[in-house]
C-alpha cells in the first residue's frame, strides 16, 4: 500500500465510554432519560446528530440543541476518558519510519480531532493538515467523499490505498472509494459485523497491520 487512511474513534483512540458520558449527559441536562447504550454505541462512526436522533431517538429540533450541549461539555466530560489503544502508537511510527503516507477520517468534527491528536501524540506521526473531520464534505460516511479529498491531498491512487475502521461505515466508505479495506474488531464493532461490509481484513489488534 503506497497510503493508509485511518478512522479515529475506535481505531486509533478509544473513546466509547467518553461519548457515552457525554451523550446521556447531554440527555440529563435536558431533562430526557438515559438512552440505551447499545443503541448509542451502533451510532459512534456517524455524525454526531444521528447519534442523538438514531441512538436516542430525538426529533430533529432536539438533536439540534442535544449537539449543541454535546459539544459545550465535551472536552470537560469526554477527554479525561480517552486514550489511545494499545499498539497505535507503536504502529503509526513504524509506518512513519517507513514512509507511508497517512491520513486520518472521522465523522468527528475538525477542531475536536486536532485536539485529541495532539493530546494523545499521534500528531508527530498524521499531521493536522493531514486530519480531515466531518466538515470537509457534505456528504460524510459511508459515503466516499471524504477519501477522494485525502487521496488528492496525498497524490495516492485508490487501487494502492488502505482504509483502515472499526465500523461498517468505515469499510463502505472505502469500498465505496475503490480503496483496499481493513476493518478492526477491537473497537465499536465485533469482527462478525464488520464481515457484512465485506473488508479485504480484519485485525484484533492494530499492529497486525505491519
């Protein structure tokens, strides 16, 4: 592969339990009861609204002002439970060393991914100009928009690059794309849905990716 594009949340960091926190405290503070997490979960990898009208099953007016508490209290309630997964570290530098061009895209929105790179050091190996969140296209997963933007800025062809995710949206997104595919199964998705989009791979662990 001459360009590897990965997802974040539940690829590279692990970020479940803040999201969850965040979105049934969100929920709390308007005055709605928790909604299931399962439900929740099935929808980190999409847009944050649908996490709120899909998870929590708010209409759209309430989705609205739900993102706007989300992101208000995110970086107080969400950040502290972050952290990136084992082995992404050690895997990003590798690549790095190698030469491997790569690129991160998230349904996250740009200045939250910028911030939690940094935090997590994974900016000294992707980046920010190399960061794409869900405000660089109209339309986000699994629609492959968003790869076509990365492939022109790193000069790479589809057919030689791989999209690396933790979830269905992340595989349709690259297939949908023409690019190679590995889905991982220690994020938000078990190994048996990620087989339904149909990956190249499946890794439990991401340095299997070397």
């Amino acid at each position: 592969m001459a360009a590897i594009i990965f997802d974040f949340d539940g690829t590279l960091a692990d970020t479940q339990s803040g999201i969850l926190a965040t979105s049934q405290e969100t929920l709390r503070r308007m005055d709605r009861g928790p909604a299931d997490e399962a439900a929740l979960a099935a929808t980190i990898g999409l847009p944050l609204r649908e996490n709120f009208t899909r998870g929590a099953g708010l209409d759209e007016e309430e989705a609205d002002r739900a993102v706007a508490i989300y992101r208000a209290i995110f970086d107080e309630t969400a950040v502290p439970l972050i952290s990136s997964f084992p082995g992404v570290e050690e895997t990003l530098r590798t690549l790095s060393e190698r030469g491997i061009p790569m690129a991160v895209a998230t349904s996250r929105g740009q200045r939250s991914l910028e911030m939690l790179m940094h935090q997590l050091g994974l900016d000294r190996y992707i980046p920010p100009e190399r960061c794409f969140g869900v405000e660089t296209v109209a339309r986000p997963k699994p629609a492959p928009d968003l790869v076509y933007v990365i492939l022109g800025k790193l000069g790479a062809a589809p057919e030689e690059t791989l999209v690396v995710g933790d979830t269905t949206f992340d595989i349709e997104m690259g297939r949908n794309a023409g690019c190679h595919t590995c889905g991982v199964s220690y994020g938000n998705q078990s190994a048996d849905t990620l087989a339904g989009a149909f990956p190249d791979y499946i890794i439990d662990d991401l340095r299997k990716l070397l």
